[in-house]
C-alpha cells in the first residue's frame, strides 16, 4: 500500500522509540495475543475449562475483528513495534472531522513505561496539526485508561452503560 498517511513515523518515548506500521495477515497471532492477555481479568471469572476458554476467545475476536472492518472500513490498523518486536495494535478512523481510536492495547509487560502516554501525544499533535477532536470509548471500569484520558486533557462528552465516551481538542473546545 503507497498510502502516505502509513509511513513509518518514530513516536518518542521513555522505553525507547515506537514505530506504527500497516497490521498484516503474519499479525494474527500477536493479535489474537494482544486480544486475550488484554482480557485476562474477564476470563479469570468465567469457571470454564481452558479450551472452553480459547474457543470463546477466538470467537470474540474473530466477532470483533469482522466489526472493526466492517464499521470502519476506512481505519488505519496498525501493529506498533519497539526494537523490532510487536508490543501494541492502534486502530484509528481518520473519516470526517475527527480522529476515532477505535480500539488500541499495548502487552501487560509494557504498560505503565510511558508508551500510552506518547502514542496519545502523537494522535494529539496530529489532531493539533490538522485542526481535528479525537474521539474515543473507553470501558467505564477501566480507571487506568480513565486517568490517562483525563490527564492529557480529554473531557467526558458522554456516559453509556458499559462505556465512557471522551473527546479531547487542541482548543479545549467540544464539537457535538
């Protein structure tokens, strides 16, 4: 793909530089990977067998692999790598007037290093750049994720069951 919006941008940050690229079909399992560890508290409560537990898991996410690419058939899902090594997934939409982080996740093992923080800083500077809001959902008991959010400045626009939706504009401003 010679789309320019994929070229390999180093993201600075304090465990060392992160590059976006283009997922591809050899992404799978790190994919499927990323996918279970970042559910891992969930599936501790289901009392199920462990195959029991991989066949449920394949299922969600070959279901939110098909809604990801059927409801944002223009996103960009990209690996992220640090050192040459898959550490993270960022699927963003860039359609329209505002920048949606669909879905995103970094390993258990590489939280907490700054690497959210700067890819975050990265999408902001973009949105800065190009005059955008970033929009995101965030799981409502997801207080880590939260407290990111509203230390870089994102603000609740609004409150769903399970879910939590933030928007965050270089301006401070909300567009509706």
């Amino acid at each position: 793909m010679n789309d320019p919006s994929h070229a390999v941008i180093a993201i600075a940050s304090p465990a060392g530089d992160l590059r976006p690229r283009p997922e591809q079909d050899a992404d799978n399992d790190f994919r499927f990977a990323l996918f279970c560890q970042s559910r891992a508290a969930e599936l501790a409560l289901m009392p199920i067998e462990p195959v029991a537990h991989e066949q449920l898991m394949r299922i969600q996410y070959r279901g939110q692999t098909m809604t990801y690419r059927t409801n944002f058939p223009g996103a960009r899902f990209d690996i992220i790598e640090r050192e040459g090594s898959a550490i993270g997934r960022l699927i963003t939409d860039r359609a329209g007037h505002h920048i949606a982080i669909v879905d995103w996740a970094i390993m258990p093992e590489m939280r907490g290093r700054g690497i959210g923080t700067a890819i975050m800083q990265s999408l902001m500077e973009e949105a800065r750049q190009t005059n955008r809001e970033i929009r995101l959902k965030v799981a409502s008991n997801n207080a880590a994720a939260l407290r990111l959010y509203l230390r870089l400045g994102f603000a609740e626009v609004a409150e769903m069951p399970l879910y939590t939706e933030l928007a965050w504009n270089a301006d401070g401003s909300r567009d509706r």
